[in-house]
C-alpha cells in the first residue's frame, strides 16, 4: 500500500505531492536513534542519541542544498534558497528530542515532514519567492533540562541564551556543558532574522480528531495553563472511636475538591481540570486523615475563561469541611495564533479536500513561544488513543502524509502573498 | 485540690473510697518509664522501659499480699487472696505497654487502677469472697510485635504460644527472645484458672463522654470491624488535551468513593467509615490519574450493620466510572459484652450518682479477646478532645478517680452474686 493520502479523484489542486512513503521512512529511520525494540524512543535532549539524529538531519538538509545555521541554544536553521532572498524566510518545524520512553512521532514529525517538503520542492523544481527554513528546536520536552521549550523559548527572547546555559540536569551536566559535548553550541547568537511566519505540524497529543473522525486539526492557539497547590488541613483522629458527626476528615474535604475541579471543568468548556498529585498525611489505614496536599492544573482558552475557574475554586476551597490553603503556583497566558496564517491552513486543508475542525492545542508547543515573535499557526494529525509521551504514540502512513501535504499546501499558499 | 470524684453530698454507697490523688502519682510516677518530657511516654512492649514498668508493677502487687503468675506470654496476674479461695478470681486490668510517642493513660490507667483497688482493700480491711486477680496483659499495642492484644489473644486461645513466640519484630528479635531477655517469659502455662469475670477500665479514645460532659462510659461491646482494598485503574492522558467528556480519571472515581464511604457511615448510625489510605499514580500535576490504590475501615457494633456497609460500599464500587477493584482484605467480629457484668458496671456508677451513657468501643481492646472466654465488660473515662497514641493524651485526676471508684463498686457488685 501507497501512503498516498490524496484519495482517487479527490485532487483539487496541481500541488507538488509529497512522498508519504519517504516520510514514514524517515520516521522509521530516525527511530532507530534512541529507539526500543517496541518501536518507542528515548532520545533526551542534547543526548548522544540527540546528536545523532542531528548529525543525520544537518546531512539531509545539506544534500537538498539547504545553508545550516545553528544557534547558541542549538537550534537548527536548515535553510532552502528561494528566488529572492531579500525576503524573510518562511520557517516549518519542530522538535527531535524525546521524552523518556516517548514516541517516534511527538515532534519528530513536524522537523521531518519539513525535510520532505523539501525534498519535494527539489525534485518537482518548484521555486519559492521566499526561503523556506526548517527549524529543529533545542529541548522542547523539558524531561532532561527544565523549562521545556527552551530553545524556542530563548529564540523568542522569554529565556536568556546564559541562563538557559547554566541550567542543569540531574547529573549536574548543565546544558552549555551538554551543547559542548555534542557540538550543537552555534554562533547564530540570538538566532536568525525574522520569519515571514511559522508553521508547525505535530501530533495532536489528545483524542479530539480521531473520536470525530477528522483528518486535519486547523489548530487556531493554545490554551492558557494555570497551576495551584492546595493544603488541606483535617484533624487526625482514631478511625473507630470517631464518631461521624466529630470528624474533620482531610480526605474528604480532598474528594469534595476533586469533584468540584472536575466540575467546574464541565461548566467551562471547553475548559479542562486536573487534579493529578494528591499525598495524604499519615496515610494510614485506620486514622482519619489529617492533612492531604493537591497539585491542581486548569486550562482554558481564555484568560476570561480561566478568571471564571479560578474564582469557582477559590470558593469551593473556602466552603469546604475543613481548613484548605489554596496557592497558584504558576500560569501560562492562552495563545491566539496569528488569524491570517491559521486561515492558510485551513484554506490548504480544504483545498487538498481534507476534512478539518479548528482546535485549540490542550499541550504546549514551541509555536506557542515563536507566535509571540512571528505570525503563527499549527496543523495537527491523529493521535492513536489520544496516546502521546508514550511507546505506544502511534500516527498512520496516512495520517503522517496528509500533514505533510497541508504543510506543503500552506506554504506555498503563503508564499503568494 | 484533692482527686476525690465524689461530690459533697453525692456519695449514695458505703463502699471503701479509692485515693485519687495515690492513683495520680502512680499515673505521673510510672510515666518515667519510657517517658518524655512533655508527659508522653515511649514504652514499646518488651523493651527495657516495659520490664521497668513490670518490676514496679510486680514489686506493688508483692508488697500489698499478692501472689504473681507470669505465664508464656508474659501476662501477669497479682492475684489477691478472697475469703473462698475455691472460688475463680474476679479479672481487672489492662496493658503497660504503649504506642512510640504515646500517652500515659492508654492502658496505664486500667492497671494502676487495679493496684490502687488492691491498696483500697487491704487498707479498708476489706476481704472479698472471690480472690481478685490484676492483670498486665502483654503487648495490646502490636507496634513492635504484630498483632496487637497478643497477650490476651493467647490467654483467649486465638493465638498459639508457640506462633506468638516465633513472631518478630523489625529488627528480627522475637517475641520469645525478647521475653527471655527481660525476664517475663513465665511458667503458667495457658494462663491461670477461668475467672468468674474481668471488667476492664480503659480512657474513651474518642470524644462522645466529653462532648456529652458525661463522667462514665459503660462499655456495651466493641464494633467489629472490616477492612477494604481497592484498586481504581482508569486512564492515564496528557491534563491539557484530553478533553472532560472523554477521561477515565482514576482519582475522580476515588474521591466518589471517598464521599460514598462517608455517606454509607452516615446511613448507618452508629457505624463509621474511614478512607485513611490513598496512593496515586503516576501522581504527576498534568497527568489525569491512570490508578488509585485505598485502604478502607468500616466499623459498625452489629454484624447486620456490617452486612449493610458492605454491601452499599460494593455497590459504590460496582457504579463508579473507572474500573475498579474491590477486596475484603480482614474483619474482626462485633464484640457484645455479657449483659450481667455490664449492668453490675451501669448498677455501680449509678450507685455512686455519676453520670454516664452506654457506649461501643471503636478501638480494639484485650477485652475483646477475653469476652471470648469469660463474662466481660470494660469502663471508660473521658480523653480530651478524643485524643490517644498520642503524647498530648489527657485524662484529668479526677476522672481517672471516678474511673477506678466505679471499677471497685462494680468489683463489690460482681462479689457479691
């Protein structure tokens, strides 16, 4: 079987076509740097196995004709000349690093379905106005060196290149020790010039499109993110001598609190809430539980939206049973990708007669920080399961094929502007 | 101020006065062994703090005309002679032994009253018809060596001595071996003769007399008690892409049994339920939960009621949204202690105008096993604010005073018949 994603009759458009079978082979190919027998990959940032996914994508790049420039968090700049080069570049990309036990696709496919379209543009002779850069963006996971989305992050000025330096690992190997190591330290200081704009194709990490059925995400921003920590603080007391009525039982004031976060979610869509970490004191069978400590993560795509939750939880932490200690800890402003480029996409979708939904991205990414410096968009494909930081992440042929089609048809779409 | 617990004007029987304030130096004195500065003690059994305890203990009883019996498990019986020595002994007593960081009432108090009945007797000159026998039992904690009430439970036969020997504690010392290195592995085999009856006085643990403001708990029987695993599996998924409608939150399920076990207790007065154990995983912010393992306690005096809570809790389980698991892991049967000595414990603190309620113990207790072979029942005193195993557990002098009045009058009660 081909992984022809351009069903028989179904071309609406004299677009040059990507090779999706030279796709999946790449996909298969690079896994084989930091791969398992399962077919999941572990290749940590700036790792020996990050290294040679590099090593192989600066090579390809290279024999397409691409200039490579790298900077000095170690993003790669693959750049295709275009007619004129007094243009901005069009940028694609995304991320070769994985989490531990990741996927062959969360990233990955956003960089290699770039080096496709690159190769497609050689092979059909279609020329550009502008130049076309692949960008392969330093530590986007965060699982070796935190902040994820470094790279991007310092690109977009929101992390300064000698911070982000000196940050280490828990090895105490910090990342500019870690650049050395693998020869990924550049001269780009600052990164290149500015993008005409940046669009990036990823796996839709959640079940939206394949519940719906749907073949392209037109991925319109990303939801905003904010983190609590709550203390909730009972009386702990013998769990057969108290009688009901005396009892000031953290745990339940906990559970009440887990309802009403997910609650609170269902009554903001399309919000969701998170109570992911829970530990309780003493935690022992027969004492009635004196203190329970929460980790709460609220997302929405609007800060509106998020004012609203917030406010919903603060008062049902103050009505609760008994004495809770509610703190954000952390926030993410929501994303709004830029209206144009979002508009391209879903264009090109419709174009190549794809079926599309917009959405809001529910993880974050690196267009996230590049939209704050460039007009942004993103394009997402099918996730098996919604699966993702996993071995068993999966993406069809198909599915891989019709992104990096979209792609292709967005640029070319922007490049006629 | 003197401890006398009767008031003015309030005594209505001409039974010989036991001496608070003698009680309350034994209380303070004895708290030395093992104690702490703060008035909590440490006095782990078998340790060297216990075999203190017991040389003090035994070295009393001696001086007052007792004879010892220790038998294999180091239970000690002062036995006081009575004016029929063909009669079996009435039973007093309870454990020296306590929690790490516990108090100096938990089982102290059902002792020390015993010794200060004895001292009461001989000063008053009065003989009773049976012989009185005080005992210490061996390890009713079970926080060095498991299970607790050990020594009681094989007096009552439902442990073997010879399995109680071999059992050890962290550090590998057995039971046998820490016997023979105090010096309290005894002779009376089996234990002595049966006894005509054994009334225990122990603090409440819990706060019902002190709410109540009521001087005397008689002690109707102990709540059986039954014991609960479930295992929550549902989905782990990325928090921000995984929208509400389509989650499989394993904490969610939880907190809706957490909620449904406190529900369920309430149903059933005068049961109680507990959910004092909670783990989750992967137990990271943004992760919806994938798994919840929990421990349950459900208590209720009656074994319908038990039957009740049961099954309203599988049904909880059965209907939750996640899979789940649930297993009846250990019970312990409701204790109904024997109808005579308990209204010969209601007759005498009537007699002495104390005010007092009936009551269910929720805590375990050596009078549980030894209802099992003998007329039983016990006498409780108020804990302020509910507290035990604890170093801040309090029972005022004049409390324990009544305590140890109400545990004579019952004792002249029970000679009598």
């Amino acid at each position: 079987m081909s992984a022809d994603p351009l069903r028989a009759g179904e071309r609406r458009s004299n677009t040059p076509q990507t090779n999706g079978d030279r796709l999946w082979n790449d996909i298969v190919g690079t896994a084989r740097f930091g791969g398992a027998e399962n077919g999941g990959v572990t290749r940590l940032t700036l790792s020996d196995e990050d290294r040679q996914v590099r090593d192989w994508y600066v090579s390809e790049c290279r024999g397409l004709g691409c200039t490579i420039e790298i900077d000095g968090i170690g993003n790669i700049f693959a750049t295709y000349p275009g007619e004129d080069m007094s243009l901005p570049a069009i940028a694609v990309g995304s991320h070769l690093d994985t989490q531990p036990k990741g996927g062959r696709f969360d990233g990955i496919l956003g960089v290699l379905a770039g080096v496709e379209v690159l190769r497609t543009l050689k092979e059909s002779g279609t020329r550009l106005r502008h130049p076309l850069t692949v960008v392969n963006w330093t530590n986007e996971e965060g699982s070796r060196f935190s902040p994820a989305m470094m790279g991007s992050g310092v690109f977009a000025g929101a992390l300064s290149l000698d911070r982000a330096h000196a940050l280490a690992d828990r090895e105490g190997t910090t990342v500019g020790a870690a650049l050395d190591a693998i020869g990924y330290r550049g001269e780009a200081d600052g990164g290149p010039a500015a993008f005409a704009a940046y669009v990036e194709l990823h796996i839709e990490q959640g079940p939206l499109l394949e519940a719906s059925a749907t073949e392209i995400g037109v991925v319109t921003g990303v939801q905003g993110v904010r983190w609590f920590d709550v203390e909730i603080s009972g009386t702990e007391a013998h769990a057969g001598s108290t009688p009901m009525a005396q009892r000031d039982d953290a745990l339940v004031a906990a559970a009440e609190i887990v309802l009403a976060v997910r609650d609170i979610a269902r009554q903001n869509p399309p919000g969701v809430g998170t109570v992911g970490f829970a530990e309780v004191g003493p935690n022992s069978r027969n004492v009635v539980p004196g203190s329970v400590g929460m980790q709460i993560d609220m997302r929405h795509p609007s800060e509106a939206g998020l004012d609203q939750m917030q406010a919903a939880l603060e008062e049902t932490v103050r009505t609760v049973g008994a004495g809770a200690d509610l703190r954000h800890v952390w926030s993410k402003a929501p994303v709004v990708f830029d209206p144009p480029i979002v508009e391209a996409v879903r264009d090109s979708t419709e174009a190549l007669g794809f079926s599309a939904t917009d959405i809001v991205s529910g993880a974050g990414h690196d267009a996230a920080h590049i939209a704050t410096v460039t007009p942004t968009a993103m394009i997402f494909v099918p996730s098996k399961d919604g699966l993702s930081h996993n071995e068993a992440e999966y993406t069809s042929p198909e599915e891989c094929a019709r992104g990096a089609q979209v792609l292709l048809q967005t640029i070319l779409e922007l490049d006629r502007r």
